[in-house]
C-alpha cells in the first residue's frame, strides 16, 4: 500500500513536453469549484476518517483545515490544487491518507515525455543528506557519497523540513519520511513540486576530503542526454522474455528465497505482502525447503515491504510465531454510510462489508470483530524454529509492522535496522477506497478502519523499534555497503561461535 502511494505522489511532477491529449494540466480551476470540492474533502474526513484526531487534536486540524480553505481565493490548476490537498493532509499523520492525481492527468503524463528533471537522489537521514546517485554521470563532484549542505542557498535541513510537511506518516515517524525522501528520485520529484524548476541548481557540498564548495549544476534532460549516450554507446538487441518468464521475474521481485547449504543460512527478500504474488505457495515450499535442508539461520528482509495482504502476512507471522497471536486489539469504522458517498470508490460494497462482517457496538462503532477475538496458531509443519533475522526500517509498512511486531519479542527473532515506517501501535487502513473530488477529479485514499495492533505499545506515534540498530553512515553510502544485512551476517556468525564453545 505503501509503495502504491509513493508512486501517485510521483506523478505530481510537472515540467512535461508537447501534449498529444486534449487535457492540459495548466487549466484552472475557478474558486468555487475548489471551494465546492475541498468542502467535500474536509466533510468526509470529518465523517468518516476513524483516526482524524488520533495524533493532532481537532483544534489543529480545524486550524490547517481553515488554512487550506483560505488559499482558495483564486484558480488554481490541478496540481497547484494536490499541493494544498497534500499539506492538509499530512497533517492527520495517517500513512494511508495521501491525495492522488485525478486519471485524466496520469493518462496525459503518460502520452508526454518528461523534461527537467533534478539530477541527484540523496540519501537522507538526521541532519545528513548524501549523494546516492548522479543523473549526470560525467560530474566529478557530486559523487556517491558526497554530503550536501544546500540547494539553491537554502540550507539542506530547511529544504527537508519544508518536504515532510506534505509527507503524512503514521504518527511522528520521522524514519519513514526520511527513507521516502530517499526512495530513489522521490527527494528530486517533491522538491520540484514545491521549489519549481530552476534553470540551474547551486548546490552546496561536503567532498569526500571533507572540503566544502558550491557547484552549479544544470537540470537532467532525458531525451537530450539519453540520445547523446545512445548514439556514442548504441544498443543491442536483446531477446524478449515470454509472458511466463516476465511474469516470473515480476515475482522474483517481489519474493525470492536464496539458501546456503553449507553455512545453513538462508535469506528471504520480501518486498510485498500484496496479492498476485503467489505468496502463500512460496511460503509453503519455502519453509519445507528450509526444513528439507536444515537451515538454522534465516534471514528475512522486508525493509522495502510497504504492506499489502494481513492474510499474507499472517501467513508468515504462522511459520515464525512461537506463540498464538491476534492480528489486532480493536478494528471498528466509525461511518457506514457517509454523506458524500456517491463520490467514494466501491462505497455499496464496502458498506456491504460493515453489513456483513462488522458489528455495531455500544461505542456507535462498527467493529470487526473476528480479528479483535481470533488468536492465530502457529504451524506445526514445517514450521521454523532457528534463529531468525528481520530487517526492518522507513519502507517498513502496514501488514509488514504487524508480521514485525507479532513476532519482535521471540527468543528466536532478532529485530535488525532502523523502526519500522508503519505505526507499533496501530494504523488506519484495512479498507481503503479512493474518493474522487466532482469538480477537479483529483482523488484521495480513504481509509474507513481505525487498527489498534497492541493497546499495550505506548501511542507516541512511533514504529516498531529494531533490536539492533544499524543505521546509515556516510563511509557506507560512499562504498554502496548493506550495512543493515553485513551486521546481520556479523550476528549470525557470532551465533554459530557460541554455540561452537557450548
């Protein structure tokens, strides 16, 4: 889930070529249709979003909510629109709340060729910002690794305080905007949203001599350059996978399952829990494999899993878990049927579902109660009892908190990395429809399930700790080191070291 609102908060960026669609992404909107628009958005937040007031109280919200209101004073364009949107909106810190272009816009970005773009993805963690990658890859100067102090002489902790006021999160979370600024263009694509498109960026650094300058750097043009490397370095034709095999190496993407028989050390990348993957067979022939051959350290790595199926997840949580456990302490809606309901995606459906599956309580909530009663058993076959590794930090998300958080505090398990992006204590989430806006169609996600996970995790609006920290460094970014799996390898060994001596 997570992953899919990275992607829609991408296609904000602006700076395309000639269109070949009638629609134009400069068309403005008069005042009153924003009006109209944004009173139906503040309405159905008020209405039915379970968690509105669970980390900023009403006084605030109202506040960023009369603010929003008063920039809509003139016309504005779609995407002037989605920024006012945005700012609001991150301000419920809820990581499954987030605006989302309307569709006739995301057809004509796909019917465009893209201009500038910024030409640097950074990594980013407190009061650092490192080059992680160069568009341009004849720049000496801004290598991998370089630090970066400014943009435009703007000091580089301004320009990341200004980004996550449109970054919504579950609770305080500061990991997760971190690591979503780092997802690899995302820092570039925001910044251009909110700073624009300059001829030129002045880029203030840190080299890797611990020497400061300032370089001036031009936009990445990808037709331009792209066609210069195309003529000096022209491309062979390549076989095309069939249908089988691209859709096989879709699903190596998602999960893959990599053994070694010698050490008896395995390692699980899962980098979903969604649907369409085939997880549930993987994990079943997964585990009799890692049974089969005697495997006595797993690791599994989900740092780039942003949630999807909880039947996935718990699936695992099975193959793992050492104890009985429950998906959730409480999971109600607070509306079944809203007053602009017309506008919300599958809202028959859904109120269907609350009909069906929810039960209305003394609290006037509609409570899921299966998952608030069911205590999950382990498997006995093929379940795994060795020493297990999970990678955890910002990208962490949704069900992937709730595998991370059922299992964290087993004997067994060894939490790795930095806090997990989704929140310890809960989310909002589970349904999740899209609600189109009449007048501008922009859309965004509405959750209609408050999930508390734990009620005995403190609600401070954080994610789920790592055990054993491993956070980034400069020296790793420089060398492209996984500092993150070479800490657990360095546990793994010790491991065996100790019971060597035993």
């Amino acid at each position: 889930m997570r992953q899919l609102f990275l992607l829609y908060l991408l296609a904000i960026i602006t700076g395309c070529g000639v269109a070949k669609s009638s629609f134009s992404p400069e068309k403005k909107y008069s005042p009153e249709a924003l009006q109209k628009d944004y009173a139906i958005y503040r309405k159905t937040l008020e209405e039915a979003h379970p968690g509105l007031y669970w980390y900023t109280s009403k006084d605030s919200m109202d506040f960023f909510f009369d603010k929003g209101r008063a920039l809509l004073n003139d016309s504005l364009s779609e995407s002037a629109f989605r920024k006012i949107l945005s700012y609001v909106t991150a301000k419920i810190n809820c990581g499954h709340t987030a605006v989302r272009p309307s569709k006739s816009f995301l057809k004509y970005q796909d019917t465009v060729r893209v201009g500038r773009v910024f030409p640097i993805s950074l990594k980013l963690w407190q009061d650092t910002a490192v080059v992680a990658a160069n568009l341009n890859r004849r720049d000496t100067i801004l290598k991998r690794g370089t630090i970066i102090t400014s943009i435009n002489g703007m000091p580089m902790d301004s320009i990341v305080d200004t980004l996550f006021s449109y970054l919504g999160t579950d609770g305080y979370n500061r990991t997760n905007k971190y690591q979503v600024l780092s997802n690899r263009g995302f820092f570039g694509s925001l910044y251009s949203t909110i700073f624009g498109y300059p001829s030129y960026y002045r880029i203030g650094f840190i080299d890797s001599a611990g020497r400061s300058g300032t370089v001036q750097v031009r936009p990445y043009l990808p037709v331009a350059d792209t066609t210069v490397r195309s003529q000096a370095f022209p491309r062979r034709q390549m076989p095309q996978p069939s249908r089988r095999e691209r859709k096989q190496m879709r699903r190596n993407n998602v999960r893959l399952l990599k053994m070694d028989t010698t050490t008896h050390v395995a390692m699980m990348d899962l980098n979903s829990f969604g649907r369409g993957y085939g997880l549930k067979p993987f994990f079943r022939r997964s585990f009799k494999a890692l049974r089969k051959n005697n495997i006595t350290h797993l690791i599994i790595d989900v740092r780039g899993n942003g949630g999807g199926s909880v039947t996935n997840s718990t699936l695992l949580t099975k193959f793992i878990a050492d104890h009985p456990f429950k998906v959730s302490d409480s999971l109600y809606a607070v509306k079944k049927r809203k007053t602009y309901s017309r506008y919300i995606e599958s809202d028959f459906f859904n109120r269907l579902f609350m009909t069906l599956f929810a039960t209305k309580r003394k609290d006037g909530r509609y409570h899921f109660r299966y998952y608030e009663r069911h205590a999950f058993k382990p498997k006995k076959r093929n379940h795994f009892n060795g020493k297990t590794y999970i990678l955890i930090g910002g990208n962490s998300f949704s069900a992937t908190t709730l595998f991370a958080g059922a299992v964290k505090d087993q004997e067994n398990v060894t939490l790795v990395g930095e806090e997990t992006g989704g929140g310890a204590y809960g989310n909002s989430a589970w349904l999740i429809p899209d609600m189109t806006l009449p007048n501008t169609k922009v859309r965004f996600r509405l959750p209609l399930f408050r999930l508390v996970i734990d009620k005995n995790v403190p609600k401070d609006g954080r994610g789920v700790q790592p055990e054993i920290p491993s956070l980034p460094t400069v020296d790793a970014v420089r060398k492209g080191v996984d500092y993150k799996l070479e800490k657990t390898m360095q546990l793994i060994n010790e491991s065996k070291a100790g019971n060597a001596q035993q």
